[in-house]
C-alpha cells in the first residue's frame, strides 16, 4: 500500500474556492502598489544565512530559533526567507536602482513557530519597501497604502497603532534605562524573561505574560529618549497621518520582532479578531539595514501584511464576497459528441468569455448538473436537434422560470444575443 501524504504541519493548501479569494487579494494590492508608484521585486525564496542573521549580534527570534536553515552540496549555508524585508534590500545594495527605490512582493515566508490559528510556518505576505529617503513624507506614504488597502477590502476594525524606536543612540539610552529597570524588577518578571531579559531587555516589551506586562506597565517609554532629530521625524509622520485622516494611536511599548527597526514601527491589528494573531500588518523603518548588508547608508520603510490574516479578518468582520469575479459566464452542453463543444467554446473564449464545458461524453442530466454546479450564469445547450437547425439554446441558470429562462438563437446571432444577456 502506499502511504498517503498530508501538507506538512503548520503549512496548507489553498484550493478553489479559497484561492479565488487569494486572487481577489493579490489582484486589489497589485493595483494599489501601482497607484501609489511600487514596481514588482521577485528574490530568490533562500539567501544566504547571513542576509537574515547579519552576523551583528541578531536577537530576534525569528533569526536565531524560527529560520529553514540548510546546507546546499556546495556546502552553502541557506535559509529559506522568513520574511521579506531583507531579500529586497540585498538586491537593493546588489543592483543600485534609482532612489527613492519602490518596490512590492507577494511571497511565502517560513517560520518555525508553534502552529495555532493565524499562525503558521509557512504563511505568505503581500509587502512594499521604499528605500532611499529619510523623508517622514515616505513613511507616511506607506503606511497610507496599508490603510487605503485594508478600507478596499472592506475592513472597519482596524487600528493603526505607531511608535518610534530613535536611532541607535536614543534607543541606546533607552535600552540602558530599561535593563535598569528590568534589574530592580528581575524576580517578578515570567519564567522565561527572568532568563533572557539581560541579553535582550526589548523582547520583554512584546510579552503578553501577566508578570512581564505588569513590571513593563511603569516602566521606561521609548518616545521619551527620543533626540530632537527624530523627535521632529515622529511628529512629522504623526501630522502627515492626521492630514489625510488616518488615526493613530501612538503605543510607545511597541517593539517589532526584528532588529533592523530605527524610527517609525507600526503594527495594523484587527480587532475582530480578538487578542491572539490579530496582527494583520506590519513594518517600520530601517535606517542601517543597506549598510549592515554591506552597502551604502540609504534610509528605508516597508510593511508586510499576511494573506491567511487578512482573510480570517475579513471573515471575522462578515465580509464574504470576493474582490474580483471568479465565477463563468458560460457552461456549455454538448450531446451531438462533443466536437461542436470545442469550436464554441474556443469561439467564445477568444471574445472575452468565461468558459466551461463537460469532458467524457456525458449524459445531458450529468453536463446540466455540472453546469449547475459550476455557478456559471448561462448555460449553452447542444443538441442533435439545434446542430440539425444551426442553433444553439441559451438557458439562464440562475432562473426558476423555465420558460422565461430559455432562448434558440441561431449560431450566428449567438454573441449579439450572449452580449445583450450578460452585459458584456
Ligand atoms: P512581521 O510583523 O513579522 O513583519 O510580519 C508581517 C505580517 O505577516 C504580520 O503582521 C502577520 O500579519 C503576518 N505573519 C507573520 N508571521 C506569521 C505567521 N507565522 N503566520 C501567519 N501570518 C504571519 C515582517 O515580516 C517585516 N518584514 C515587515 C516589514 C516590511 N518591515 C519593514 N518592511
């Protein structure tokens, strides 16, 4: 017997219907990278280890505990991408485009996370980047395009929440501050923290463990450490928000999982979907990332926002129709033995028609239920009868009224007929 295969844990298969959903979401962020000037990146979905893992003391635990890391016959050491942020500035510093540099990509990122619903370890996102300018003018650019994205999809229950982390020196100082703080408190911290929190005080900011959140709940607050600099870059991109009407509410816990971050973080959470995984977009900026990868200093800002998230979002929040259509606009019946089945079918197709038809000579009963099936909204029926009088009959399928619901037309009237009913 052989054995039968599963999707391995914490990834999954996306089939139709589901993925016409998929379609309808690529599709709509397609064209809203392009309104606001983002040209498609495509990057190799492994990179060296070191393009994730920057050999710079790297504490984020998707870099150290959550990467597909493997060796090639070469004796390469790979790591398939967890995320999408470094492949693109790597091939930023590696082909120089024009500045600023705008760029978005849908991809699957790998992650060896405890899998629970939202989270997977394969998931994919839809991201931009812009990289070349410092302006807060750019951040607020990108953040308006996760927005206006999320309003098209029809979200209400999203709230956009901002923060600054400084460069490195203010949020040097405030990590100083911080570890002092986390000392005094070491024994009440969780059990996890109480180990790590020396080695990396900011991971402490992202538990959601009563201890942590009580002993960080009076402690220091990034924006206070701010220097005047990027004092002056968090109010501007704070004023550009409310200029176009976006609210934001300033969250100065918030410390993202990677370590690339300086400046603008911001996370996008979807409040139908409660408390866990309900993050369904996020990024910031990353002043040093170009240098750390070995290029020149160029200031960038981007976000990623995960498919499978937006999805249970929009189902949380009861919005179930697709974004773009997927569904035909023709089934075609044959009884006469296919052959004039596969002329019109071609004939209509090439006019811009959406298409179905039966294989396997199947009974008039079997093709109709198909048809049914196949949600198409007309039906195309022909039989010895209408190939005898150059006919074919058009049936409405989603009509009860028989009667109504049919139509003869000559072979050659079909497609003023076919224009008139679907309207295009
Ligand atoms: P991230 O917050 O790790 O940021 O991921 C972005 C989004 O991907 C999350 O908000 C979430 O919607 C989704 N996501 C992350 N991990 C999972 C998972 N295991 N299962 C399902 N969905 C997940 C980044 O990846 C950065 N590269 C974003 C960025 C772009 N920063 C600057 N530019």
């Amino acid at each position: 017997m052989t054995s039968s295969f599963q999707a391995p844990i914490g990834t999954h298969d996306v089939l139709a219907p589901q993925s016409a959903l998929w379609e309808g979401l690529v599709a709509t962020f397609a064209e809203f990278a392009f309104r606001f000037g983002f040209t498609l990146i495509l990057t190799p979905m492994f990179e060296e280890i070191g393009v994730f893992n920057r050999g710079i003391g790297e504490d984020s635990e998707v870099a150290t505990k959550e990467m597909y890391v493997f060796q090639d016959r070469g004796e390469r050491t790979y790591a398939l991408r967890p995320e999408g942020t470094a492949s693109v500035v790597r091939a930023f510093v590696q082909h120089q485009p024009t500045v600023p540099y705008k760029a978005w990509y849908v991809t699957p990122a790998f992650r060896y996370e405890r899998p629970q619903a939202g989270r997977y370890r394969q998931h994919h996102q839809l991201g931009v980047e812009a990289i070349g300018t410092d302006d807060p003018a750019m951040d607020v650019e990108v953040i308006a395009l996760a927005w206006r994205f999320y309003q098209a999809l029809g979200l209400r229950r999203v709230r956009l929440l901002v923060n600054s982390m400084g460069h490195s020196e203010c949020r040097g100082r405030y990590v100083d501050v911080l570890r002092g703080h986390l000392d005094e408190h070491r024994d009440q911290l969780c059990e996890e923290h109480q180990a790590t929190w020396s080695h990396n005080p900011l991971r402490v900011l992202d538990c959601k463990r009563a201890p942590c959140v009580a002993v960080i709940a009076d402690g220091p607050l990034l924006p206070d450490f701010l220097c005047a600099e990027c004092s002056t870059h968090f109010s501007a991109v704070r004023k550009g928000l409310s200029d176009l009407g976006i609210d934001a509410d300033v969250e100065p816990r918030l410390v993202r999982g990677f370590d690339y971050y300086t400046r603008t973080t911001f996370e996008f959470v979807a409040d139908a979907l409660g408390n866990a995984q309900n993050a369904i977009g996020g990024g910031g900026r990353y002043d040093s990332l170009t240098e750390q990868l070995g290029g020149k200093r160029a200031g960038g800002i981007g976000f990623g926002s995960g498919i499978e998230r937006l999805l249970l979002a929009r189902e949380a929040e009861g919005l179930t129709t697709n974004l773009i259509n997927r569904t035909s606009d023709l089934f075609v019946v044959d009884t006469t033995g296919q052959d004039v089945a596969t002329v019109i079918v071609d004939d209509l197709r090439r006019s811009g028609y959406a298409v179905e038809r039966s294989f396997d000579a199947r009974s008039m009963k079997s093709q109709m239920k198909l048809a049914d099936r196949s949600g198409a909204t007309l039906a195309l029926l022909i039989g010895p009868q209408e190939l005898e009088a150059g006919q074919v009959t058009i049936r409405d399928l989603r009509s009860d009224d028989f009667a109504a619901a049919q139509q003869s037309v000559a072979r050659e009237d079909l497609l003023p007929a076919l224009r008139e009913r679907l309207n295009k």
